[in-house]
C-alpha cells in the first residue's frame, strides 16, 4: 500500500519502524537488486561501485476525486545522495491514469535544468507543475508509460514525481543505490540487512560490494 504518496492523502513522507528485515542472499529481491545487467549499468552511470540500500513495494490506490498533488506526486529531488539511482519495476499496466512516474530530461548535476530548485543533502524540495512549466519545455517531461514488466532506471536527484493516479492503481517495486560515501554518512542508512554476503563463483565482486 503506497503510504509515501496516496494514503488518506497524507503529505509526509512515511518511513516502516525498525528493526529492518534480515534476508537471506537468495532472497528475489536481494538477488534482483544485484543481477549484472542491472548493476553494471547503475555503477556505469556513477562512475564508481555503489552500493544497494533501499527496497520497497507500493500500491498505488486511486482518487477520482478531484484534488491537488500532495508530497511526492510533485516534482521533487531525492535526498541523500547527489547522483543516487532508483530502479522502478511496475508489475501491473501503467497508463496515463495510473499515476506513472514523470522525470525532467537534463535535471539531474550537469544537466541544463541541473540548478533550478537545486539538490540539497538535507531534505526534499517540492516544486508545483505550474512552477516547473514556467521555466522547463513540457517537452522535456518525460512520462514513463509502459505494460507491466517495465523497468525504468532514473538518476532521482533529478526532477520527478509519480503516483497521481486517478483510475487505476499503479504497483510497483523501487530500489535504491548510493555512493560508498552516502552509506557511511547518517544521511542514507540501509533499510534491509542480509544474512550473509552471496558466495560462489556466479557473484561478482561487485553484487559482494553493493550488499556490504
């Protein structure tokens, strides 16, 4: 249930209580978290060996009443680290009325919409659609429709917002990798631990460092 952005309409960002889940190396979604074809492509992206700290689930319940965007379904930068990648995976069909997730092309560091509503380490900004009209291309909003299976890989510290759905639910896994540096700073602790480190030869150094 998507507590983050649609539950009783609350505009604050819901974190589950602690201790967090202990799971086992063979775990689905530790597994899918580290799968080659995903990983090399996040630490290509970074430049660097990053490291998997977050996962969830959401359901995404709909409102057709008419009301106003509320916390993350605003566009908004991810805190924590400048840079971090977030894997979205829909498992159900996602359309116009399911509230799909939206990104700014060229808003993440470097990019030419980089310095508007600018990152910070400490907390999320939250820009309305009129705002971000004004001043970027609607051309540039790049809305992330697709049938269920979809796989989108975003750097988050860019411009985005999602789940402002009005006709269906949207469902859907995240997954979260930082820097080396973010992890050991208080501002992005690891939501899960795993049991032990995955072992054998078909575990690359790599999918060892993300998980540690």
């Amino acid at each position: 249930y998507n507590t983050r952005e649609n539950r009783a309409r609350s505009s604050g960002r819901w974190h589950r209580p602690g201790p967090w889940a202990a799971f086992p190396a063979s775990d689905p979604w530790v597994r899918l978290g580290v799968r080659p074809e995903i990983l090399d492509v996040v630490n290509t992206y970074r430049g660097l060996w990053t490291r998997y700290v977050e996962f969830d689930h959401w359901y995404t319940v709909p409102f057709s009443d008419p009301h106003d965007r509320v916390s993350t379904q605003n566009w908004h930068r991810d805190k924590g680290d400048q840079g971090l990648v977030t894997l979205f995976l829909y498992f159900s069909d996602v359309d116009e009325g399911a509230g799909p997730f939206q990104y700014v092309r060229g808003s993440a560091r470097g990019g030419p919409f980089g310095q508007l509503w600018p990152w910070t380490p400490f907390g999320e900004k939250f820009a309305a659609g009129e705002d971000v009209l004004s001043r970027i291309p609607a051309t540039e909003w790049m809305t992330m429709t697709g049938p269920s299976g979809t796989m989108i890989l975003a750097d988050t510290s860019g411009l985005h917002r999602g789940g402002f759905a009005r006709v269906s639910p949207r469902i859907l896994s995240y997954h979260v990798y930082v820097s080396p540096a973010a992890t050991r700073s208080s501002l992005r602790n690891r939501t899960f631990a795993v049991e032990a480190l995955p072992a054998g030869a078909e575990t690359s150094d790599a999918a060892r460092f993300a998980l540690t």
